[in-house]
C-alpha cells in the first residue's frame, strides 16, 4: 500500500490545476479517496475525526451483498442445470461456474454504465465523483431476472441515473431508490421480459460455456409466488420447476426460480447481521418491515378467500423480493425516514402495503418494490409529522413547567 500511495503521489500534480490532464481531476481524485481514507479536516468549527466516510459506508454494504450475490450465482447454474435435467452429472465447481459466467456481465453491464454517466457528470459540473452507486450498481442485477437482456438492463441504468438521481442533484439528494427505480422502469417499459415463466431460468449458454439446452418435460419456470397467484382451491402445493415439492428449507436457502440475488432468505439474513452489527443500516426499519408484513399476511390468512391469502407468512417472507427489500431496500438511508420513531412507521408501512399489494393484486405477485417506491414519497413526510409531533409536545410540556413556577 506504501509504494501504491507513492505512486499516487507522484503522479497527483498532473491531475491538479495547471497540470496537463487537470480536466480528469475528479475522476483521479474518486479513485484516490476509493483506494485511501482522505487526511483533511474542516478548517473552522467543529469536526469529528473518523475514518468512515460515505465510500466506506457504501464498501460495507458492497461486503453484506457479497452472500446473496454468491448464492445467486450458484443458483442461477443450479436452475440451468436442474431445468436441463442435468443437475446429477455436474459439480458444484461447474454449477457456480457456470451461474457466475451468467451474472457477471450484468454486473459489468450496470457500473460501466452508471459509472459512466457519474463520471461524466462530475467532469462537466467539475465536482467530485459522487460515491452514491457504489451500492446501486451491484444492487441492479441482484434484482433482475437472468433472462433480462443486457441492453434493456444498459437502458434502464441509465434512465435510473439520470431522471432519479442526478437531476435531483446526485447522492443524497434523490427522492426514490435508484436501484428500484431501474428495476420500476424494466418492469413497465418490457413486462414480457421481467413476468411470466421464461425468464427466471435461462437454457442458453453462457460464452459457448454450458451449451443451450432443451427443458425437461414437466418444465416450467414459474417462480412459486408466480404459483401462490394462479392457485385455486384451499391449498398451495409450490413446487420446483420440475414439478417437485418445494419444502421451507429450499424456500429459506433459495433453491428456488426468482431474481438472481433474491432468492437465499438465509444469505439476506447474513447481510443483515452483518449490517446492523456495523451500524450502517437500521434494525428498526428491518424489524418493522417484517412485523409489518407478518401482521398483514396473519391478518389475511384469518379471513383467507383464495388460496394466496392462505400461504403462511413464514412461506410470504421466504418468497420473492420482500427480505431482500426489507434489508437493503427500505434501509436506504436517503430514501426512507430518519427519525426513530419514523422508522418504525415507514417499516411497517413498507411491510403492510407490500403484502396488500402482493396478494390482492393477481396481475402482480410481487409488492416489494412498488410499496418501498411508494414510501419513498411519504418518507420525509412522515419525518415532518414526527418532528412537529415532538416540538409540539416539548412546546406544551414546557408550558405546564412555566405555569406550574408561577
């Protein structure tokens, strides 16, 4: 790190002003604060000396997505293999490999572009290079299907970046989640791409590696929410894509057809631990949006009219996008409320409309995403509300002390 740190030195002044590539000052000096912990200091008043700035808050959530995103390459392979009828003649070496292979390019897909247009920004504003998509860039693929093609998810990204993000300023100025808004605009813009049961399991190859194959017969890539909300009768039977029982393990792990880094319940809750052990994110929020859609789900299971109304909440939290969206989701510390007690309210709105819009909704087997995007809009509200709540009560609590001294 000493020599890597000497050769930044060395080369800084041709970055600074008056040197001969000044104009690409804010794109070295992103990758100097990535790479090394700033040692300036407010001038005036007062400042606190800590190492954690906003680049490093973000590589922690980077280190609590790393489990999800790894099952999620694993999963991927697995589906392809399973679907196949392949699964019994490979490795688990082949199984990830192949299901890395398959996600990396959405990965390089989502921060060439939304580094891309940063980068630009900063240089054109001539300001520093913001750190805000360090975590939306990783986040983007996590929450789309494997069979979205690259371009639609380079289309997406960029609207994202643009009309939600910098047009409101950049980091911590948006309104609206900019990984959501990416998945909000794939959803509306291409339906047959990130709906129905083609595009949770893909059969093609991956850069000639896995050759295209043909499904088993019985196949079908409907993910089990995609099931719960066809279901008649009393009872939902969710199953494989090859039409075996699904038990609550396979749920829990994410052995299942779904967004490629959404699937492991149990990969969400490492990241979780891990989140709320570091303080980056809040607990309360988390907690709430759980409490809110456990409730919701007990509450429609006692007056159950289908069959979806009738899945247990221990199934809906293992199911689609809502722990993944209750930890990384609704935890956005721009987005969501800031106040204590306004994360409890947001949570367990997040958690309720969720659920609501989960099983009320046929057309729309999934909530999470519309009811974060939807609180979004009401987060500082909500904060505005508690904040006046709370002067109003001090106002009236000093008042009866004023009273009480005379």
């Amino acid at each position: 790190m000493k020599a890597l740190r000497n050769l930044m030195d060395k080369i800084k002044p041709t970055f600074l002003e008056g040197g001969k590539l000044s104009a690409f000052h804010s794109v070295f000096d992103g990758f100097e604060t990535f790479l090394f912990v700033p040692n300036h200091t407010s001038k005036s008043g007062t400042h606190i000396h800590d190492s954690i700035d906003t680049k490093r808050t973000m590589f922690w959530v980077i280190l609590a997505l790393v489990p999800a995103l790894l099952f999620g390459m694993f999963n991927t392979g697995y589906q392809h293999y399973l679907a196949a009828g392949l699964l019994d003649t490979v490795n688990f070496l082949q199984i990830f490999g192949w299901g890395a292979l398959a996600v990396l390019p959405y990965l390089i897909v989502s921060y060439v572009v939304g580094l891309g247009i940063e980068f630009t920004v900063a240089q054109i504003k001539h300001e520093e290079i913001q750190e805000g998509f360090l975590v939306s860039g990783i986040l983007i693929p996590m929450i789309v299907p494997i069979g979205t093609p690259l371009w639609m998810v380079a289309v997406a990204t960029a609207f994202a970046v643009i009309f939600a993000k910098e047009v409101f300023g950049g980091t911590g100025y948006n309104i609206f989640n900019v990984a959501l808004i990416t998945r909000a605009f794939l959803f509306f813009a291409y339906p047959s791409k990130m709906s129905g049961d083609s595009v949770w399991v893909t059969l093609n190859d991956t850069f000639g590696f896995g050759s295209a194959v043909s499904p088993v017969d019985g196949f079908s890539g409907a993910t089990p929410l995609g099931q719960a909300a066809i279901a008649t009768g009393e009872q939902v039977q969710l199953t494989s894509i090859v039409g075996e029982p699904l038990s609550l393990w396979n749920m829990f792990l994410g052995l299942i057809p779904g967004s490629i880094g959404e699937t492991s319940t149990l990969a969400i809750l490492l990241g979780a631990i891990f989140l709320v052990v570091t303080g980056v994110a809040s607990w309360k929020i988390m907690v709430s949006v759980f409490a809110g859609g456990i409730g919701t789900v007990l509450l429609m299971n006692a007056f159950a009219v289908n069959a979806y109304m009738a899945v247990p909440f221990w199934e809906q939290i293992c199911l689609g996008g809502f722990a993944f969206g209750a930890v990384f989701m609704a935890t956005d510390p721009v987005t969501s409320s800031r106040t204590e007690t306004g994360k409890w309210i947001y949570g367990i709105l997040v958690g309720v409309l969720a659920m609501v819009l989960r099983v009320l909704n046929p057309a729309y087997p999934e909530g999470m995403m519309l009811a974060i995007l939807f609180m979004n809009i009401f987060a500082k509200l909500i904060d505005y509300y508690v904040v006046n709540a709370n002067i109003s009560k001090r106002a009236k609590r000093a008042l009866v002390k004023q009273n009480a001294q005379k």
